[in-house]
C-alpha cells in the first residue's frame, strides 16, 4: 500500500474526504469494539471487507504519512477510528451525512447472532458534492497543464534538436561542397598540367625536326665536299682565307 509521504494538513483532508466520499460513494465505521475484526466485516454490498476499505480511504487521505507503523490489530482501530473523527468533522461542515445500517460478515463466527452488524455510513451531501466537483475540476485542470507545459517542453526540446540537426547538416554540406570545389580545382591543375606536357611534346617534336633538317643539311654538303675534286677545295679554302684576311 502507498503512503502519502507529503504532512496534510485540516484543510486537504476535509477536501480530500469529500472526493473519496463521491468516489467511493459511501465510507463505513464501527464501534471501537467492533474495529478490531474489521477484517471480518463485509463493506456494504461488496466482497471487499471493511478493513480494506477503511485502510484504502485512510491512505487516500494521506494519512499513513504521519502516523507510525503499528501492529495489524491496533491498525484496524487507528484507521476506524481516524475516519470516524474526520467524517463527524465533514458532518459538521454539512459535507457528509451519517446513516445507520446492517451489514454481513465476512466469516461469521459460531453463535452469532444471524452473521450480521451495525455500522454508521456516511455519504456525500449536495455541498458536499459541489466542493469535491470543483477540486476535481481543479485537478483535471492541474494535470491538463501540466500536460501542456509537457508537451511544450517536448516540442521545445525537438525544435532545439531539430535546429542543431539543421545547422550540422548545413555545416556538413558546406564542407562537401568545399571538397568538390577542390576537387574540381585539382582537376583543373591536372587537366591543365597534362596541356603544358602536350604543348611541350609539340615543341619538342618541332625542335627536333629542325635539328633533323639542319642534320640532312649537314649529311648533304659533307657529300657535296667528299665528292668535289681536291683543286677545287683548295681554290676554296684559299679564296676564304683571303676573304677573311681583306675583311681584316
């Protein structure tokens, strides 16, 4: 069983009563010397015995948050007992209304008188009534907000995750255009450094035909020279040394 660990205070149990009486319909007590076997006792109607719904009532009040662990026998008492005080209290607010009735026994013993007991049951009034619909209204609208400051919470948390995922995304495609960009520019280098080689092959190629040119060049006269008479070249040789002394 939970219990309430937050200190209630007169005004939240008589609140709180008043919900659990429209809750529960009807909350049930005994004499002192009949709390003792409420275990016993069968609640009203139900199969459910009287110890369990004075128990669940006594939680629903808050009120194990304040008072120590006790053996089971004098539980039952204390939680009779409780209630009882704090219903004559809602009776005399107007919030409750004291009716006496009969019910049966769980487990009756051998010898008793038909199985059955006097109980006191209270039950909700109109004023009652109208003070337990407006604290639930209150709580319905405690926990509608809170459900939308959650909700807003979570789309606020989504929309700071959805902008960082924006500017990482933007940052990554910055960076892959970069790449391509350098990509492409060393591309370029290498496209144009392989039209330099070309460009140069070509010259080459034309220097080397040149110097193919000036070779047959060569090879022509040194067969001009070799097939000439020896007369002849003399007369030459001595006709460029004589040049070459009148242009001195």
């Amino acid at each position: 069983m939970d219990k309430n660990t937050d200190t209630p205070t007169p005004e939240t149990i008589i609140k709180k009563l008043a919900t659990e009486l429209l809750r529960k319909d009807t909350i049930v007590v005994v004499s002192e010397a009949l709390s003792i076997n409420s275990d016993n006792i069968k609640y009203v109607d139900s199969d459910e015995s009287l110890a369990e719904h004075q128990s669940g009532c006594v939680a629903a009040l808050g009120l194990y948050g304040v008072i120590p662990e006790l053996p089971e026998q004098n539980k039952k008492y204390l939680d009779n007992l409780l209630l009882g005080t704090w219903l004559v209290k809602a009776e005399s607010l107007k919030l409750a209304i004291a009716r006496e009735k009969t019910v049966g026994i769980v487990n009756p013993a051998a010898g008793s008188e038909d199985g059955k007991v006097k109980v006191t049951s209270y039950s909700i009034t109109p004023k009652g009534l109208e003070i337990a619909l407006k604290i639930q209204e209150h709580e319905d609208n405690k926990e509608r907000y809170e459900q939308q400051s959650n909700i807003s919470e979570t789309l606020k948390t989504n929309s700071t995750r959805s902008l960082y995922t924006a500017w990482g995304a933007l940052f990554l495609s910055t960076v892959l255009i970069g790449l391509g960009i350098y990509r492409l520019y060393l591309l370029e280098l290498k496209i144009l450094s392989h039209e330099n080689i070309g460009v140069r092959i070509s010259n080459a190629e034309t220097e080397l035909g040149k110097l193919r040119d000036k070779n047959d060049l060569l090879v022509k006269e040194l067969e001009e020279f070799k097939n000439k008479p020896v007369t002849t070249v003399v007369a030459q040789v001595d006709d460029t040394h004589q040049t070459k002394i009148n242009e001195r």
